[in-house]
C-alpha cells in the first residue's frame, strides 16, 4: 500500500472510532452535537495518523493506538475551538465552514471544547488493550504536552505577544509549544502503544516530530500569505490582521521556505535509523512542506 493510501486509510480509521466514542445519547444534547461539529468538520488527521504510523513502524497493532488517535484529535479539535473564540482570535471560519460559537453560541463553544478535552483522558484511562503503565504514560505525555508547558503555554505566548516585534528564537519556542507540543505528543503515544518502543527508537521519532511540528507551523505561515480563503477554508491574512509575528514578517518569503526546506531535511535525517520501515514517515514529512492548507 502508497503512503497516500496509508494515510487516507488512517484517516477514516479514526474518524469511524471517533464516531463510536460519541454515538453514545445523553441529557446534554446540544454540546454533545457541538462536540461532533467540530470533531467532524473536514480536519486532515495528521495527528492521530502520526500515532498510527509511529504504532506500526515499531510492530505494535492497530487497535492498541485507538484510544490515543482519537484522545489527541480531541485535545486538537478543542484547541481550534477555543482558539477561534472571540476573546482568542475571534474567527468565523475553520476549513470553510462557521466556527463552533457561530454556528452554536459561544457558551457552548466553550463547553464543547471542555468535554473534547476531558473525553480524551477517559478514552485513555479506559483503554484496556495495553498494560496500566503503558495508558498511565501516555495520559502524563498527553497532558503534559497540551497544558502550560505545551500547548496551552504557546497559545499564551502567541497572545501576549500581539502587536509587539519577537526574535526568530523567541517565535520559534512559541511554535515548538503552540503547534510543537501536540506533534510530539502523537508521536511518543503512537510509539509507547506498540510496546516495543526502545529508548533509541524515541530519540529518534522526538527528533523527528519536532522537526516536523516546527515546520508544520512554517508552513502554515506561508500558506496565510500566499493561498486564499477558499482553498484554506479560513480567512487568508488572519495573521496579518491579528498583527502577529510569523515567519514569513521576521524572515521574508524566502527565508521562511529555506527554513522550511532546512526543517524537511531535519525530519528526513532524524528517521534514516529505522531505514525502509520508515517510509510512510517520510512521506508525511514531504507532505506536512507540500500541501495547499
């Protein structure tokens, strides 16, 4: 099977075991439809595919690295919820349809961002197909990466950052947070569910993820220059209208795609070490610098 087929099968794996996590009915109907808006909405999975590749390059099975594939979706897709609000960004479109707070109202926006994040620690405190331990990690490394020291702590920095001229280094630890953290974090849980996973083969996977998490965000950066609302799904120049540093602002166009192409060749070297079996990582790492959203 191509990469591509890879990732488009990974893609609807999560997508079916996210709708079974939420097709259980409860009293709190509305937030539990705001839940699927947002969970639902178009999102490539580049996160719970991470998981699944880093599962697979190790020898682990499939079903063992569900509940993390689906317990990082749902931290990401509350991310983008809460990111989006009016005291946040304040934006009205995400991959091309309303935002959660537009399309519902902003209290249950907020709320629909709450159960996201606490359903994907019971997800992974319910597991039962790897050992205590195992789940007992990857709700550590879950945490760990989405509250102030990761990801939570980014978006912080983002914030309180408005406005104001950064150092490239200062942008630079900001992303490896803000967009960084998360990546990371998919691809350790990815790689302790196939509970194989040696303390070489995690050097080199978090050398790898953060690679790719920074130029995730570079890229990212371009795109809000160079593409357009409809092909983004999002306002194209939202960076630019929010005042915010990017690379593109602190580098140029042309320093931003060298970066880019410096951060690609990082990726590709940090995973030489698991040699062939690596192959659909590396395509993802072409496919992070390459796509048009």
């Amino acid at each position: 099977m191509d990469a591509k087929a890879l990732l488009q099968q990974y893609q609807h794996r999560v997508e079916q075991q996210l709708k079974t996590v939420l097709s259980h009915s409860g009293d709190a109907a509305k937030v539990r439809q705001a839940m699927e808006y947002s969970l639902f909405n178009g999102g490539k999975r580049v996160r719970p595919v991470l998981v699944y590749m880093a599962n697979q390059l190790l020898g682990g099975q499939l079903e063992q690295a569900d509940a993390a594939a689906c317990a990082i979706e749902c931290i990401h897709s509350y991310s983008l919820v809460h990111d989006d609000l009016p005291a946040m960004d304040d934006d009205e479109l995400r991959r091309g349809k309303p935002t959660c707070h537009i399309a519902f109202d902003e209290a249950t926006a907020i709320l629909a961002g709450d159960g996201l994040q606490a359903l994907a620690f019971e997800l992974l405190a319910a597991d039962t197909t790897l050992p205590s331990g195992i789940c007992l990690q990857m709700i550590r490394i879950l945490a760990y990466n989405s509250g102030y020291l990761g990801m939570v702590g980014g978006q912080s920095i983002d914030l309180c950052n408005e406005g104001k001229q950064i150092t490239s280094e200062q942008l630079e630890l900001m992303h490896r947070h803000k967009t960084g953290a998360l990546i990371s974090a998919s691809i350790e849980m990815g790689a302790l569910s196939s509970n194989h996973a040696t303390e070489k083969d995690l050097q080199a996977l978090n050398a790898y993820s953060r690679a790719i998490g920074l130029a995730f965000q570079v890229k990212d950066d371009i795109l809000d220059i160079e593409s357009n609302t409809e092909t983004l799904g999002k306002p194209q120049g939202s960076d630019l209208l929010l005042d915010k540093s990017t690379y593109p602002a602190l580098l140029g166009m042309a320093g931003a795609k060298q970066k880019l192409a410096l951060l690609n060749q990082q990726a590709h070297a940090s995973i030489e070490y698991f040699n062939d079996a690596a192959a659909p990582l590396h395509w993802l790492a072409d496919y992070i610098v390459e796509r048009q959203y």
